[in-house]
C-alpha cells in the first residue's frame, strides 16, 4: 500500500486553516498580477555496495522519481502573494519512502516594517554545515536522505517585525508533523522499524498542541546573530520497543513518543575577510532529562585556489552535548563529541560545477563517515549530482553501526520548469 | 569629509588645470593624477541623485565554441550619498538557480555587507565579501566589475584624448586601492560629451591585457541620467565573452531603507 506521509484528519485540520486563507485570497487571486509555475522532477538511483545487515531489506539497488511543483501567485505590487509547494516522491523499492507532502501552502503580506505569513511553510534557522541544532521548526523528513536537510511542511502563523535593534518573529504552531521513518525494505535504517502507528505524545492535545517560538535576529558589523525560545512538541520523538499489533512479520517494531519541550536556541556567525566563525548552541528541558549542545567551528575560503577561478572553501566543525554518549541501555546523544572536516571546491564555471567532500568521526569511540558530492548543471536546465557516503562503526550505540553496511552511491537527475 | 576634500583637490585641480593648459605644458604626474580623479568626480557627479533604481539584466554567456548559456537577473538598488548603495539581486535563469537572492550593502572602502538567499533550503547565508575578483555566475563579470563605481576606490592617471565610438573621450587609468582586486589597472574611455563609460580595459594582476568591456545603445533617463541598452565582455585570454542586455530602467521607484533586509530579501521575485 502507497502511503502519504500526511494523514488525512491533519490535512483536513490545515485545510481548514489555509481554506479559510485561501478563501479570503481567492477574489484576490483573480486579480493576481503575476503567476508564475516553476519547479523540478527527479530520478534518483540509489546503488548499496554490501547486502544490508537486516532480513527483508532492499538489496542492492534502490529507484525513485520525485516530482514538487510550485506555484506562485502574487498582487499589489508583490506586497501579497500565496505560494503552493506540494511534493511527491514514488519508490519502487521502500513503501515508506513513497510520500507526498504539502512544502509550503501559505499566504504572506508585506507591510511596510512587517510581514504576516500563514499557512503551511518552512523557516531555516542556523549557521553552521553539518549539525542543524538550532533548526527546530519543521520536522525532519527523514525517508528523503539520512542527512536529515530535508523537511516536512508545518503549519505556522508568523509575525515578523523589523526594527532599527533586529527582525523579532513570533510563531504559532498549530498542529504537529510526526518524523517520516524508512520502511522494513528500505536500507539507512536501525534493526527494529519504526512504527507509525499508536503514536504516544506527553500532552493530552497530542499532535494537536499549540507551539509557539520567539525569535530575534539581528547583523551589527561583522556579527549575524540569532536568539529564540521554543515551546511546544518535541521534534525529536523517544523509540520504545514494543509487540507490533498489526503486522505479522514484523513481532517487534519502535513505538514513537514526543514529550513537551521547552528550548532556548543561539546562532552567532562572525563574517571576517575570508574566514566565517560559526556557532550554535541550545539548551533542551523536558520531562525526561535537561541538556546543552553546542555546535561551533569556521568556514575558511581561497579565493582564485590554483590559478584559477575556482574557490576552494575548508570546514571544520565540533559537536558536544552534555549528555555524552551514553551506554547500551541508556544511548544518549548521537553528536556527544564529534568532529567534522569538509572541503568545498566551486569551479565558478558555466555550469556551477562543485564539489564537496566531508568527514565526520567520533572522538569517544570508533565511527567515521564520509560524504562525497559532486554536482553540475548539463544544459540549461539538467543538474546531475552524484553522491557517495561510506559508514564505519564498532560500537553498538553509535547510530552508525546500524547503518555500517548502507555504504551506497546515489546518482540524481533534475529538470528544473 | 572625503567627499568635501575632493570637492577641495577638484576646485585647485581645476585652477591648476587652467593655468596648465594656458602655458600648454605636458602633464606632469600629480597633474595628471589630479586631472584623472577631476574627469572621475565629474563623471560620478553626474550620475549621482537618482535615489533609487529597478532593471531587468539578461546576460549571455559564450565560450570558445560558440556555446551560449542564458542568465536572467533583476536588481533593485537604493543610492546612498553617505555609504556605497544597498542592492537586491534576483535571480530567474538558470532555473535551478530560481528565486536566489542576493543582498548586497557596499561600502566605497573595505569589504561589502553580503548575505545570499537559497530557497530550496530557506536559508539566509551571510557571505565573505573579499571574493571579488571571482567570475559572476561563470560569466566573464567579476563582483567587481559589477559593483557601483566609487570615487574612493581608485587612483588614477590621466592618459590623454581619444576618439571612440565617434565621441571625444578622455583616456583615464584606474588604479584599485582595494589588495583584493583582480586588476593591476583598468584603462576607461569616458566620453567628453556626457561623462559616460564607452569602454573599459582590464589588465590582470601580472599587468598584461585580460579583457575589454565595451558598453553600447545608451539612453537618457529622467532628463539625466545615462544608461546602456547594452555591454560586452570580452576575454582575450580565454576566449569566453559576456553580453549584457538590460531592459524595463525604472528611477525614482519609491524604494526605501526598509526594502533592503533579510526579510525582503527571503521575499524577493
């Protein structure tokens, strides 16, 4: 069974919320001065090099299309505009994977020191390239990639003041998007599936809970700055073991729970010369444990690199988190003290071609990773990337021991309308 | 102020131009110095008072063989009298490249203000500004060539008189200040009619000649002010040339400080 990661009582319940947007829009629309249809469709070949640790997992290869389309309507001079994302990806192999998701349905008027945005949107906070800690609005669409980038649409309202001392945004949440998880066939996953049924969440409100965020931002000189506080779900759910109720072949599956957070988040980037300072840190309270986690490290550029035009960009960043690494009962933070080198090399040429190579190791035990990405445009409207990610671990906690034997390479072709 | 010490060196530039030109004696270098900065000033100063400006820029760039790839971009700019203009720049082509923007603050000494805009991840990134010798979207453009023209960002030398596109044009070389930039000197031919830009050459760090920037079709908008339909950059190194072709020259469009933030910046089309 094909199955849409958005369930319907939640897409009726942001319907009604964006319907009622929509509705006021709608003679509005009609006199839209500007509609504009862009978007892309994909093709993406996924190629594992190992037979995967776990029975009744994908072999070797892994196929899907991918298609998100968006469309754009705008009036009064730009000032108001509504924006419509969907997106659908198919996989032959892994039903969880085969998804759609709403990316963005939202309305947006501009004033003049002010802007209201409503409806189904994503908002990126953050400074550093290979942890997003302060990042927590959307929820992680993880059945796209492991690297956890890629996120689910949330219903929001926002507020976003402008003054002389920073941008100050205020969010309501309404509704919450559980984490889309890989399927019993598909690879990049633990030994036991994890369920998306008998969701368990802390507040009585469940997914429903109103959240709400705070946010200042701010660039005085060199500095870019950020500060916020977040109330609300968890974005991160806790996985329990439990007997699967429904399906027979798998006895035992991951039940989801997301407790009540309370998080207070900065981001600070220092911008000078060639160098880019970076840091991230929060501090995450809920019912079950307190703690801080910091992400920092710099971005160093050569300009003009070997006589050329291209810029060859250095990276280094460390993870911490106070909870430490935990032990096989308790695992506790999956970044507890981990450093990340990566090298980007532009070419600033006709076709942006660029390549990027990262690592990732664990300073408290034996895990590395390696990224490897390369990506270039073919033509006026073709972009070809090719990735390879290799995974080393000897210690059952580390999130990487399950996924050591998923060493793949991933081939993606885009036609971007 | 810097602006009043020109004003000042222009003023005794000029009384001393005058009484050079009366003995009819060759320049010698602080003169030609002074008479270089004096036809840049007046050059700036003609251009200067247009608050604000919209345009829609088509770039094309060709390689050796022939091959073409099509860039659409359209920019906002905000003048700013006291500090080196706000700019917003929008991009349409390639369409991978769709709805990134670009946010620029420039200052006429040390390094811009720039933050970029990458809609797939909704992410505003401020960027390191010292990377202006590097090519513009691939094209033949660097961020400099690109950049508004400040009287600050030069030294320069007055070379003599000639004729171009039909139009008696002082020859002025340009020295940048900035260690950043990718040029020993660029040679401007600026027209003694209107002060306008007809054509640049741009020598590369080891000074030998990299490429000719040749500006075409201008038009007087607002009683005033000059712009060209048209440019091509030439590469004589590489072989690679640019067109740019603008369209849709709006002033005086209303734009304000508020139109230049991360929010508009997030908002662009």
């Amino acid at each position: 069974m094909k199955k849409v990661a958005y369930p319907l009582t939640k897409a009726l319940s942001v319907l009604a919320l964006t319907s009622t947007l929509m509705l006021m829009s709608i003679s509005f629309i009609a006199k839209a001065e500007e509609f504009e249809l862009s978007g892309k469709v994909g093709v993406e070949q996924r190629y594992f090099f190992n037979e995967g640790q776990f029975d009744s997992q994908l072999k070797s290869g892994q196929s899907s299309v991918y298609l998100e389309p968006e469309f754009y309507w705008s009036w009064g001079d730009g000032a108001d505009s509504i924006t419509f994302k969907p997106y659908y990806r198919y996989d032959g192999q892994d039903d969880e994977r085969s998804h759609g998701d709403i990316r963005e349905l939202s309305y947006v008027h501009a004033g003049d020191d002010w802007e209201l945005r409503a409806g189904i949107r994503k908002e990126f906070w953050g400074v550093t390239e290979f942890q997003h800690l302060a990042d927590v609005l959307n929820q992680t669409d993880s059945v796209e990639d492991f690297d956890g980038e890629d996120k689910l649409g949330q219903q929001m309202i926002n507020l976003s003041l402008v003054n002389d001392w920073g941008i100050v945004d205020l969010y309501v949440l309404p509704g919450f998007r559980e984490r889309t998880f890989t399927g019993q066939k598909g690879r990049l996953r633990g030994a036991i599936v994890v369920s998306d049924e008998h969701v368990q969440y802390e507040s009585s409100a469940e997914e429903n809970h109103l959240d709400g965020a705070i946010r200042w931002s701010h660039s005085v000189d060199v500095f870019d700055v950020g500060a916020y506080w977040f109330h609300g779900t968890n974005r991160e759910p806790i996985l329990t073991p439990v007997y699967s109720q429904s399906n027979t072949n798998q006895p035992i599956v991951l039940q989801q729970y997301y407790n009540q957070m309370d998080q207070f988040g900065v981001d600070i980037q220092a911008t000078i010369d060639d160098w880019l300072w970076k840091f991230e840190s929060i501090y995450r309270t809920t019912e079950q444990d307190d703690f801080w986690a910091t992400q920092a490290g710099f971005e160093y550029t050569y300009v003009g690199v070997f006589e050329s035009a291209a810029d060859l960009g250095l990276l280094v960043e460390y993870g911490w988190d106070s909870r430490g690494e935990g032990d096989d009962n308790t695992p506790a933070a999956s970044v507890q003290n981990d450093i990340y080198f990566g090298a980007r090399l532009a070419f600033n040429d006709m076709q942006s071609s660029e390549l990027l190579m990262g690592m990732s190791a664990d300073l408290d035990h034996n895990a590395y990773s390696f990224i490897f990405e390369g990506n270039r445009r073919v033509g006026e409207s073709i972009k070809v990337s090719l990735d390879i990610r290799l995974m080393q671990s000897t210690e059952p906690t580390d999130l990487l021991y399950s996924i050591r034997e998923d060493d793949h390479m991933q081939l993606a072709v885009e036609w971007y309308f | 102020m810097l602006v009043k010490s020109i004003n000042k060196l222009v003023l005794t530039t000029a009384l001393s131009m005058t009484m050079l030109s009366a003995f009819a004696v060759p320049l010698d270098k602080e003169a030609a110095a002074a008479r270089g900065l004096e036809i840049s000033v007046e050059a700036k100063a003609r251009d200067t008072g247009w608050s604000d400006n919209t345009s829609d820029m088509q770039m094309v760039l060709r390689n050796k063989q022939g091959q073409e790839s099509v860039r659409e971009i359209k920019t906002k700019t905000l003048e700013l009298l006291d500090d080196g203009d706000k700019s917003l720049t929008i991009f349409n082509k390639p369409r991978d490249v769709k709805g990134t923007s670009f946010l620029s603050f420039s200052h006429p000494v040390g390094n811009d203000d720039q933050w970029l805009y990458l809609p797939s991840l909704k992410r505003v990134k401020r960027i390191a500004s010292r990377n202006k010798s590097g090519p513009f979207m691939g094209s033949e453009f660097s961020f400099e060539d690109l950049s508004s023209f400040e009287v600050e960002k030069y030294r320069y030398n007055y070379l003599g008189d000639e004729q171009i596109n039909g139009l008696d044009s002082f020859m002025v070389e340009q020295f940048p200040v900035d260690e950043n930039s990718g040029y020993t000197r660029r040679i401007v031919w600026i027209d003694k009619e209107a002060y306008r830009v007809q054509k640049i050459d741009f020598y590369d760090r080891k000074n030998s000649l990299l490429k000719t920037l040749s500006y075409s079709d201008y038009k007087q908008y607002l009683n005033k002010y000059w712009r060209a339909d048209s440019a091509e950059m030439v590469n004589h190194q590489s072989g690679k040339s640019t067109t740019l072709k603008w369209q849709n020259y709006a002033f005086k469009t209303g734009l304000v400080d508020g139109d230049f933030n991360r929010n508009t910046l997030k908002r662009a089309r």
